[in-house]
C-alpha cells in the first residue's frame, strides 16, 4: 500500500486555532477506518506535538491578538491499512536542543514499563516538568509508539537547529 498524507502543515506559522482545525480534520478522516480507542492515541500524539512546535520553536507573538505561534512542519501518514506515522519538526535554539537531547534520550532509554512508570511519578508529582521538557505529553508519546521514536537535530547554523520527531504507531 502507498503512504497516505492525512494531515499536513508544511512551514508553516501555527497556533492553538490551528491545532483545533487539525483535530477535526484528522477526526474526520480516521472515523470511518479506525475504533475510537485508536483515534484517540492520534489524538493525543497530534495535541503533544503540535503544542511542542508552538512551545519550543523559534515562537512569534502575535501582539495585537496577543498570541503564541510556532513556526514548523507536521504530517500524519498511514503507512499500511494498520500503521500510522507522525512526524514533526521545528527550529529551536541550542539551549532548547541540549535539554530536548538529554531528556529524550533518557526516555529512549526506558522500557514501556519504565515509562509507565515514570509517567505515573510525574502525574503524582507537583514540579512544574514542562519548563524543562520531556514531561507527561512526551512520555505518553513514547508509551504509544511502537517502534523506538526517530530524533534528529539538524544544524541551521551556530544557534538553531531543526528538531525532528518520527513517531510510529497502530
């Protein structure tokens, strides 16, 4: 079967309106072909990662509708009848991609176990992970993928990278 593009955003500025816009879209497009329970990890994946590009990438503010926007990329694909693809990218600064690699690189580490684990100490822990990336959302994201999670930092220049995230998932 040939790849299918459900949803994509191609360099594009986005914010929290677009990510409703995606969810609906990608919604609408997975209802037919897939059960509820699987719609609802896309889901999840798609709000984690959409929210990191607006988070983490190099952000604009709109100032007169004072909002955050990230500037980036993100495709869901099926690749089979059965398997699903995400991937995502955004620039970020070289303070963001030294904590990204270090966080990211502990959780690739870590079994599904481990990460239910850890995820059940974050959700009962009152620190504030977010500030330092690699929260509950990512975690959730590794438990869901079934293949080890693709990372990549690609050098812009001295300062920025492009991060780059592949997730797989049925």
């Amino acid at each position: 079967m040939s790849h299918i593009i459900i949803y994509t955003i191609n360099n594009e500025f986005f914010d929290e309106k677009s990510i409703i816009n995606a969810l609906s879209k990608i919604k609408k497009e997975l209802k037919e072909n897939l059960p509820i329970n699987r719609i609802k990890i896309i889901i999840q994946v798609t709000i984690e990662l959409m929210q990191n590009i607006i988070n983490y990438s190099n952000i604009y503010y709109d100032l007169k509708e004072k909002k955050r926007k990230g500037y980036g990329s993100f495709s869901l694909i099926r690749k089979e009848i059965e398997l699903y693809k995400i991937i995502s990218s955004n620039p970020i600064n070289h303070k963001q991609k030294e904590i990204l690699e270090k966080k990211l690189n502990e959780l690739k580490e870590l079994n599904k176990s481990e990460l239910h684990n850890l995820l059940k100490e974050r959700i009962r822990s009152k620190r504030d992970y977010h500030q330092k990336g690699a929260g509950v959302g990512l975690i959730r994201v590794f438990i869901s993928s079934i293949s080890a999670i693709k990372i990549d930092f690609q050098p812009i220049n001295n300062k920025e990278y492009i991060f780059t995230m592949e997730i797989a998932f049925k």
